[in-house]
C-alpha cells in the first residue's frame, strides 16, 4: 500500500516536469494536422476532439512521432457505428508531415475529394491506405512516381477510369488493393513487375478483357480477389505458379468460360475457391480431392457437370454448387461430417432424400440452408428444430411434407422459402418477423396473419384466405 502511494506521488510531481519535453510536436506536423482537421466538416464521434493547439500532437488519437516527429497517422472509423465517420476532404496540407511513413484513413467512410496529390511531397510515405470512403475522379498517370510504396489501398472509394499503367513501377509494392472502386479498362500487363505482391485485389469494379496470364512472376502472393467485373477468357494458366502459397482464388460473377483447371489441386494452402457466376464449362477436376483445407467452396451458377468428385475436406465452412448441371443424389458426406459449416448452398444439384434421413454432424453454427429445385421428401422440422442461428432457408420446389404449425421459426431467421411444396396445415403468425417469406404452391387452409408479404407467397394453396388473398368466408 505504502509503495503504491510513493509511486502515485512520484507520478504526480514528474508529470508536470515531462511537459515541455513531449511538446517538442514539430511547429510544420502540428501545423498540417490542424488543417486536416480544419477541412473535415463533421465528425460526430469525436475522433479529433483531443488535437487541440499547444497540446503535444504526438499524443493525440491517431498519431505516432519517432524523434518528436510524424511518423503515422491513423484513424479508423468502427463499421457498426453509424455515427463513426469523418465528412469533408482531406487537406493537401498533411504534406507538412514531412516524416510521414503510414497514412491509414479506414472505414471513414464519408472523405470526399479527388486523388490526394499531397502523396507526391511525402518523400518517405510508404504504406497508404484509405479504404472505406469517397474519393473519385481518376487514379494519375502520376501515382508512377510513388515508387517508394510498400503498400497502396483505396478500397472501396469511389474511383472512376483505368489503371494507369505506370502502376507497374511501383516494384516494392507488397500490397495492391483497388477492389470496390468504379474503375474500368483491363488490368495493365505491366503489373507483371510487382514481383513482390502479396496481396493483389480489382474485385468489384467494372474491369473487363481477359485476366493477364502473367502470374509466373508472383512468388509470393497469398490473396487474389478479381470476383465482381467483367473478366472474360479463360482461367490464366499461370495461375498454377501460385501454388502452394495462395490461399484465397476469388475469380467469381465474371464471365470466365473454359473448364477449371488441373492444376487447383496443388493449391494446398487454398482457403477460399470462389468460381461461382461465370461460365465455366466441362467437369470438376478430380485434384480437388487434395485441397484438404478448403473452407469456403464457391462452383455455383456456371455450366459444370457431373461427376462431383469426392472432397477430403475435413470441415467445409461453406459450399455453394447451385445451379450446375450436376445429379449429387445425396448432400456429400464432407459437407455431412463438417463440424464447422455455417452455409450449405445446393439449389438445382439432383439431391434425392428424405431430409430426416439426412444426420448432419453439427447443426449449431447454420446461418443459411439452400435445397431449393432438388427431390427432397419428408420434413424440415427436425432440422429446424436443431439449429438456432439459422438466418435463411430455402427449400422451394421439392416434395416436402408437413404441418407448418410445427416448424419452429428461431428469432434470427429472415428468409424462409418453402413454395412449390406439400406443406400443409396453417400459417402462423410467427412468421410475421421475417424479411421475406414464401409458402405459395402447397396445401396450406385457413387465415392468413397479419404480414407484410405480397399475395405471390400465398397463391396456389388450398384454401388460404384473408389480406392478401381474398377475404376469408364468413362461417
Ligand atoms: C458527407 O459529406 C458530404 C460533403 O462533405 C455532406 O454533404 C454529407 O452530408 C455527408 N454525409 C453524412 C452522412 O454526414
Ligand atoms: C514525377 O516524376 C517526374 C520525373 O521523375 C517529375 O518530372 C514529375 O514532376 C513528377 N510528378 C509528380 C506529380 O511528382
Ligand atoms: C521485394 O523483394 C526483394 C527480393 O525478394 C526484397 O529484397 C525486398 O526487400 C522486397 N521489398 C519489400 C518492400 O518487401
Ligand atoms: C494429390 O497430391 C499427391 C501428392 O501431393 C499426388 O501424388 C496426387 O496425384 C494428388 N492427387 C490428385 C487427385 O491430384
Ligand atoms: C425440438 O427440440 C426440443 C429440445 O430442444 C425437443 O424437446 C423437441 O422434441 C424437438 N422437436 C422436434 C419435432 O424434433
Ligand atoms: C413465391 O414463389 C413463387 C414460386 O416459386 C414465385 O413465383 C413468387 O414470385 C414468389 N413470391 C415471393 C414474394 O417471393
């Protein structure tokens, strides 16, 4: 107790000592950050509230100095907080912070503004990020000047127009992410010379043309996110060279065509596949069988035909093969024995069952359950019964068979599709909290609850009746 107080007291006097010391904020950083925080016009969560003039600006949010200069600035807003964003621009005037090595603007979501020109007067920035917000206008040819960049992301902002080519000089680059922006043209071949990416992310623009077939070059990347364009051709052949180190391959809602290629079984580090919405032809390579750790499996919406391969994935987390040409007859006993699947997605893929029959291993952690289009007779009940974060399931367009009254609806469930089946007794009023709901085209009798759903979820049953569908008859 005796010791604690000294301690307290010894703080108390020296604090006021060390002051003038940690005020030594450089006069040009203090400068530039005021005026960034000048030019943001709303800033409802306080993210700057302690940069206050005369105070050490070293020992403000965001801020980290090396010899009492700026060597970081970081502010990050929190995705599930809406008031957490900044508005307004950003000052070219954080070209002050001459020391300046990592900007990382994240999830602020409301920075407006052209491309930060400021970039050019920093001579040692190395790592920037602004992920998350609305800058627009086009990336300059100029960026080819940043070649001391180790690091470049403007994901997600607002960019329109090509990739300037001259991004291929940025040789030390070991992340590029564009993804979630609004550029277009192709992916420039001189990217080929960024030989020590990691990370490398277009997904959700609107590029086009074939994918460059210039991986041989990267030895090193880990991350390659291409889904959301209009990527044409076939899967590049040098992807191979990526193998083993590659863990996510998203090439997805393209417009891919040719088969998938031999050579994915040899991504052993794989953890994502996401091929899904292209039009990929011909049968699944039967190399898939290697990738043991696959987590995510994404086939879903191409042209693919059976034979599906046996999987040796230990534990599936979600699968999605909707939508191929493939008769699966039963749900893979991969999928059945995964303790760890949350999403399981086999719309249109020939399943013959009796879902009772059906004894997955885990049912815990189900957030969404798609069996639409297949032949699956008996009753979802039990299933339902046994999984409590269920978020959807749809299940339109078999032969199931059972009284509605008896499904439980868990809270967190918001999609429940059950049309064009044999389902029959009455509908609930439980199902009156979910988002969308569809029980048309089954044997359902009686009044309708107050809901929200247009008539098409209750047409074509048996005797329905009551809003939407025509008033019930007096008895
Ligand atoms: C975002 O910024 C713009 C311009 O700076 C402003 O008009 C708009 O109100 C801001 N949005 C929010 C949600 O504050
Ligand atoms: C880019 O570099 C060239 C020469 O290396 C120089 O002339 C030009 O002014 C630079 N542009 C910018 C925006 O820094
Ligand atoms: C890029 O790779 C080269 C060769 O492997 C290496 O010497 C250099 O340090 C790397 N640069 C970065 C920024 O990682
Ligand atoms: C799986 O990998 C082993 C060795 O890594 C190889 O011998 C075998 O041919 C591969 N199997 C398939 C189906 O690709
Ligand atoms: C649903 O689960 C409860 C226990 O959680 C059990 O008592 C009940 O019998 C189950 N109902 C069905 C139809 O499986
Ligand atoms: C319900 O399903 C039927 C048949 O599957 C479909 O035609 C209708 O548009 C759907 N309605 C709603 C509201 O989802």
């Amino acid at each position: 107790m005796k010791k604690h107080l000294s301690l307290l007291l010894f703080v108390t006097l020296t604090l006021p000592c060390l002051n003038p010391v940690s005020a030594a904020c450089h006069v040009n950083d203090e400068t530039g950050l005021l005026a960034f925080k000048s030019a943001i016009t709303a800033d409802p969560s306080g993210l700057l509230t302690s940069w206050k003039k005369g105070t050490d600006c070293c020992t403000w949010s965001g801020i980290n100095c090396f010899n009492n200069r700026v060597t970081m600035l970081s502010l990050s807003g929190q995705p599930d907080k809406p008031n957490s964003f900044l508005s307004g621009k950003i000052s070219p005037s954080l070209s002050k912070l001459s020391f300046l090595n990592g900007l990382y603007l994240t999830n602020l979501r409301n920075l407006t503004g052209p491309f930060p020109d400021f970039l050019f007067r920093l001579p040692n920035i190395k790592y920037v990020y602004i992920e998350y917000s609305k800058l627009s206008g086009r990336i300059p040819d100029t960026i080819g000047n940043l070649t001391q960049l180790e690091a470049l992301s403007f994901y997600y902002n607002s960019f329109t127009g090509p990739i300037p080519t001259t991004i291929s000089r940025l040789t030390q680059l070991t992340q590029l992410k564009l993804g979630g922006n609004l550029l277009t043209g192709s992916i420039p071949y001189g990217i080929k010379n960024l030989k020590n990416l990691t990370y490398l992310t277009f997904e959700r623009n609107g590029l086009s043309g074939p994918i460059p077939d210039f991986f041989a070059s990267f030895s090193d990347l880990r991350i390659l996110r291409l889904f959301g364009n209009q990527f044409t051709g076939k899967i590049p052949a040098s992807i191979s060279a990526l193998a083993p180190k590659l863990a996510y391959l998203e090439l997805g809602h393209n417009a891919l065509t040719g088969p998938i290629p031999d050579f994915l079984g040899k991504f052993k580090a794989l953890d994502t596949l996401d091929l899904g919405h292209n039009r990929l032809t011909g049968t699944v390579p039967k190399t898939l069988a290697n990738l043991t750790k696959i987590f995510n499996l994404d086939l879903s919406h191409n042209q693919l035909v059976d034979p599906f391969p046996q999987l040796n994935v230990r534990g599936i987390e979600s699968l999605d093969l909707s939508y191929n040409s493939f008769h699966l007859k039963e749900i893979p006993k991969w999928v059945t024995s995964s303790p760890i699947i949350y999403s399981l997605k086999l719309a249109n893929c020939g399943i013959k069952l009796k879902l009772e029959d059906w004894k997955p291993v885990q049912t815990y952690y189900y957030d969404y359950i798609d069996l639409s289009g297949n032949e699956i007779t008996g009753s979802p009940i039990g299933l339902l019964n046994k999984t409590d974060f269920l978020v959807g399931f749809w299940a339109s367009g078999n032969k199931l068979k059972f009284n509605l009254e008896s499904l439980r609806i868990v809270q967190t469930l918001k999609h429940l599709d059950l049309s064009r089946n044999l389902v029959f007794g009455k509908v609930p009023s439980t199902v009156s909290g979910l988002d969308r709901f569809n029980v048309s085209y089954n044997h359902l009798c009686g009044p309708i609850p107050a809901t929200k759903f247009p008539a098409s979820a209750f047409l074509g049953n048996d005797c329905l009746c009551g809003s939407p569908l025509a008033p019930c008859k007096k008895a």
